[in-house]
C-alpha cells in the first residue's frame, strides 16, 4: 500500500476557506493578506492562523455554512482520488483548514478519502466564537504522517505528500516522494518534483505506477 497525502486549499481545492468566510465578515482583504504571510513562511502558521479566525467573531453560522457550501475541489481532483481508491492508494487529506469545507467540497464531488485530519472552527449560541481548535494549529503535518503510516504498516518511504505552501513543507521534507503543487517560491526548492494542475499530477502518479 501506498498513502498519498493531500493538502486542500491552494493544492487540490482553488478555494481558500478563511477568505471565503472573510467575505461573509467584510474581512477578506486583511484575512488574505495573512494567509500570504504564512504560506510564503514569513509569519508562523498557527499564528496566522489564529490571527484570521480571530477576524470571524460573531459571523453567524449560517453565513459560515453558506461559505463553507462554495469550497470546491480543483477540477479533475475529484477524478483523480476516485483512481487512486480504486487502485487501493491510502488517500488522506492533512490541512490546517475546516473539516466543514473539505466535507462539503467532497460531498459535491461524490467522492471520499481515507483519512481527513484538519481544524475546526468553534460555534456558540449560533455565532463563531473566533476561536479555532485541532491538531494541526500548533501540531504539524510531519508528525500526522508518520502516525498514519505507523497505523497503516507503510514506510514513510512508500508515502507522497503533495503541497504548496509552508505548512506543508514538515511533510514534504518525510515522504518518500514530495510533490510540489504550484508551490510557493519559498516550497519549491524542498520538492522533489513540481507539478502545476491536475493533468500533470496525475501523469506523475501513472509514472510512479499508481495508476
């Protein structure tokens, strides 16, 4: 078995979840401007991160659920995991985005992965709190990898990890094969080989005898 590691937004999703539900808050503007700061590594992730659900407080659910319905998955990503399940490939999705986004966006592709690990934004009496919780605020997804290949019997040698911006670069640096996807200028040079849409991804996955 092989376990092909997916990031969401900016590499298989061309949605960015924060900046849609900044719009819903008239703080889309400053939320992307923090977004570019974390992903070309200039500010730490998790702080970042925070920094931009901060932004979120009070939004209403509804207005969150409405955002979270618009994330999509880049044309012929859907295609491509159904392949790789069908070829019996472990795929996952690791993203310090919302599990609510990357379920809507697979929902309405019909089609599902293996494993999901991602944060989730906190609710209360029908508003955001602001707040953000899971493992991959301050845990990274380096150690989330080598845990799912430790419970699946797979050397981390037999994994891919495809990615884009910083806070991939922990598991690009331990799979046995790093796949940049239209990476950021600070990510490139850790990747293995760089890939700029879904065609050429998939052909490098029948290179490497996935499919």
């Amino acid at each position: 078995m092989t376990i092909v590691a997916f990031d969401f937004d900016g590499t298989i999703s061309d949605s960015e979840m924060t900046v849609l539900l900044g719009e819903k808050q008239g703080v889309a503007d400053e939320m992307a401007k923090s977004t570019q700061r974390a992903m070309n590594n200039e500010i730490e992730y998790a702080e970042s991160l925070r920094e931009r659900v901060s932004l979120l407080s009070n939004l209403d659910e509804q207005d969150a659920n409405d955002a979270f319905s618009q994330v999509t998955l880049r044309p012929g990503a859907g295609d491509l995991i159904q392949e790789l399940n069908e070829n019996g490939i472990h795929t996952a999705i690791l993203t310090g985005g919302f599990r609510r986004g990357v379920m809507s966006a697979l929902e309405q592709a019909n089609v599902s992965v293996d494993t999901i690990v991602s944060n989730s934004v906190t609710i209360e009496d029908g508003k955001m709190t602001g707040e953000v919780e899971g493992p991959l605020i301050e845990g990274t997804k380096d150690d989330v990898l080598e845990k799912l290949a430790n419970e699946q019997d797979v050397s981390l040698a037999e994994t891919i990890a495809v990615g884009d911006g910083a806070n991939d670069l922990p598991m690009l640096k331990i799979a046995g094969l790093a796949v940049g996807f239209s990476p950021r200028p600070a990510v490139a040079p850790h990747c293995d080989v760089v890939v700029e849409d879904m065609t050429e991804l998939r052909e490098l996955f029948v290179e490497e005898n996935l499919l």
